[in-house]
C-alpha cells in the first residue's frame, strides 16, 4: 500500500510540475489525473470532490485499456464516507473489504492543490487470488503443523527416557547405598560423561543464543538506523527543494506586478531566478542520481582498465584554476597503478573528492593527493587542512545531506549529496571509502581492487 501511495502521489506531483499554468477546467484534470494514475499504479482509480461527490472512475477492459466511467462502481460505496471524512483531514485510508467471493483493499489519499483540499482519490486493489493462495498454504502448514507436533511429542519422549535413565540409575545406586549394598552403590559409567555432555551442551547452547540476541540488537539498531536516515533524508530533501523555490516565487511575485517598473531590479531578478533554477536543477539531478544507484543496489562494475595516475592528473588540471581562486595549490603524488571499474564512474568521485577539499579546506593552503598499492588494492588519499571548529561527524558524513558544523562559505553551492554519491560508486566497484580527521588536517582515502 506504501508503494501504490507512493507512485500516486509521484504521478501527482510530476503532473503538477508539468501542467502548471495550464489553462484546462477542472474536469479535464480529474480525468486526465484518473488516467495517469491507473496507468502508473495498474489500478482502478475513483475521484471525489471535496465535498463527497463522486466525480468519476476508471476501469481497465479486458484487453488492458483504462476507460472512464461515469457511474460509480458497487464496491466503491464500502466505508466512503468514513474515508472520505478522513480524508480531509489529510488522512490516508487503507479499508479492507469482502463483497462475496472478492477480497478488495480501499486505498484512500487527499488531493491538494498547493495548501487547499480539493478532494480525495480512491483506488481498488482486487487480493481475492492472493487471499485464497494465503488461506490454502495456511491450511496447509496447519496440516504440518499438527504432523510436527506428533513427531515432536514422540521424539521428546523418547529423548526423556533417555534423559531420565542416568537419574534412574542413580536413584538405585543411592538406594542401595543406603541399604549397605556397596555393589549397587556405585554410579553408572556413564553417569559423569553425559553429564559433562549435558553441561556442554548447555554452555554452548548458551553461547549460541547470545551470539543470536546481539546478532539480532545489531540487525535492529541497523534498521532503526535506516529509517532515521529515510526520515533525514525526507526533512532533508523538502527544505533544499524548498529554498530555491521560495526565491524564486518571491522575484516572480514582485515583477509580475502591474505597476512594477524597475530595470535594474528585474536584471538582479533574472540572475537570482537563472541561479537559483540552476541549483534546483543540479540538486534533482543529484537526487536522481543517487535513488538511481540505489535502487540499482551494488554490482560488480565491468572489469575495465582504467589508469588510475592519468586519470587523477587531468582531474587535478581540470580543479587548478578554482583551487588557484583560494590561493590552493593542488599537489599529485601517484605511482603509475591500473585498476578495475568505469573510468566515468571513478572519474566522478575524484572530482568530487577534490571540489570538497577545495571548498571546505582552509584557503592558501595545498591539498595532497595519493596514490599507492596497498596489497592488492590500490589506495587513493585526498587530504587537506581545515579549521578545527568545522569538524565533521565521521559516521555520518556519508550519508545524503549531511554537512558539517562551520561549513559556511557562500559559494560552496553544497547540498551534500557529494560523498553519498562518491560512497555508492566506489562500493559499486568492490571498494571502501573511509573519512578521518587528524588534528588539522582532513583524509579521505578509497581503496580499489587493483587490474590483475
């Protein structure tokens, strides 16, 4: 359901961004959005106005086609009005429903547009398969389940025997014991042995379970760890997004005024506009990228050549100039080292490496490049100095938005996107990349696998 409310509203948004300023009435939209939605989600979808009324619904044929329909199917009246009312109150609605043999979820969603409710969509997942391959595997694992319990009941009354036999024994010889019979006094050979098993057994069972309580602690902390970083990332994303934004509504608004009539603020407008649009642009396009390799997981990059001393040389002849408008002086020291991987794809994370120590290092100072082989990987170093009160968090530097305390040059354009990115290629490549600070000084060092 998180899924289908996601492309819902991704459809949404993208719908938006395309149409705004279209001149088209609002029937036209409802339609056009009912369309896009079903098409995008392969669900039925239905929309109501924000005072409850249906508006229309579409369906898909038996050949797959979406239509609309004016008339408002049977199953769309369960639960509407509770929905509904929800709804408005910006309130997504999940509503389960049985009609006859048919096993529906209502998915319930608010339509916005910009700060005002205009209604709600609905759409219609049809789970009766799903439901009833559910019913019969459960059915079915009953069945071995009521099998399991006989086998266990018999196999754990067969182990009691065996168990108890050692206790028996002993319960004869402390009798006999007793009675002064020194024969019967003695213990079984095999008393003290299964015992030590016994205890042995135990212990490791013991170490075992531990071992799976912190295996476990260690997988929750990793997946609350995951969802704080998400929920980062969303705060994260809505702000940067919001910024840009925002000025250049603000410019909008102000020369698009009837009586506005200032030359040379509408030339600082223009370029505000032109730079603000530009850094919108460069921060989707970063977004994306980064979704993208995430979504494509970490794969084996293609097993290609790429001259690692050339490619770090034009990376630093290519950043001269913007170090040399900090008095920065970019220093190479690269033995001549072959590695596997995607030149483009490497080539990205070197300059993206140097354009932070640019940045974020102290001006007038050099910054020192490395490369050396390290066992059988090749090891690249990027270090520069920088104030002490701009230190970074070195667990989270690598994760997308993070930027340190203190990093407030104007000119840096930074959304920190940079070193996630630099992060997902160099993995992608079988490497690791790690961020320290030493006294003054920051490193950045990535290990790749050598070409063999």
């Amino acid at each position: 359901m998180r899924k289908l409310q996601s492309f819902a509203y991704d459809h949404i948004q993208q719908d938006a961004l395309v149409r705004q300023g279209s001149r088209e009435n609002e029937q036209e939209r409802i339609s056009r959005l009912l369309y896009g939605i079903s098409r995008s989600t392969g669900h039925p979808a239905a929309y109501y106005d924000k005072d409850g009324r249906f508006a229309g619904e579409t369906r898909f044929t038996k050949g797959g086609s979406v239509i609309l329909d004016p008339l408002q199917s049977a199953s769309g009246n369960f639960s509407l009005e509770a929905d509904i009312a929800l709804s408005a109150q910006n309130k997504s609605v999940v509503t389960r429903v049985q009609d006859g043999d048919e096993y529906l979820i209502m998915l319930t969603i608010p339509f916005y547009s910009g700060e005002r409710y205009e209604g709600s969509f609905r759409l219609t997942s049809d789970y009766s398969s799903r439901y009833m391959h559910n019913r019969a595997i459960l059915k079915s694992l009953a069945g071995f389940a009521a099998f399991l319990f006989v086998i266990v009941t018999v196999f754990t009354y067969i182990l009691s025997r065996r168990m108890t036999r050692p206790l028996i024994a002993l319960s004869h010889a402390m009798r006999g014991l007793g009675e002064g019979n020194q024969e019967n006094a003695a213990l079984p050979a095999n008393r003290s042995d299964e015992a030590g098993l016994l205890a042995a057994s135990f212990k490791q069972m013991k170490r075992q379970i531990e071992e799976q309580m912190e295996h476990l602690e260690a997988e929750r902390n990793r997946v609350v760890a995951l969802e704080q970083s998400k929920r980062r990332f969303y705060q994260h994303i809505t702000h940067e997004l919001k910024t840009p934004l925002t000025s250049i509504s603000g410019y909008a608004q102000i020369i698009g005024k009837p009586n506005f009539d200032d030359p040379d603020f509408l030339e600082r407008a223009a370029v505000k506009i032109k730079t603000e649009s530009d850094r919108l642009h460069s921060m989707v396009a970063q977004v994306l990228e980064l979704a993208r390799r995430e979504d494509e997981g970490q794969r084996q990059a293609p097993n290609v050549p790429v001259n690692l001393h050339e490619q770090l040389q034009a990376c630093c002849e290519d950043l001269e100039m913007k170090a040399a408008r900090y008095k920065m002086l970019l220093q190479c020291d690269s033995q001549h080292l072959t590695v596997r991987g995607q030149s483009e794809e490497l080539r990205k994370v070197w300059v993206n490496l140097l354009d932070n120590a640019i940045k974020y290092g102290t001006a007038g100072t050099d910054i020192q490049i490395k490369a050396f082989r390290s066992a059988e990987v090749a090891v690249v170093q990027v270090a520069n100095e920088r104030d002490t009160d701009k230190d970074a968090d070195e667990l989270l530097v690598f994760e997308p938005f993070y930027r340190a305390h203190g990093t407030d040059r104007s000119d840096t354009g930074s959304i920190g996107l940079g070193l996630a990115i630099c992060r997902a290629i160099v993995e992608s490549h079988g490497g690791t990349i790690v961020y320290r600070q030493e006294g003054g000084h920051v490193i950045v060092q990535a290990e790749l696998p050598l070409w063999t």
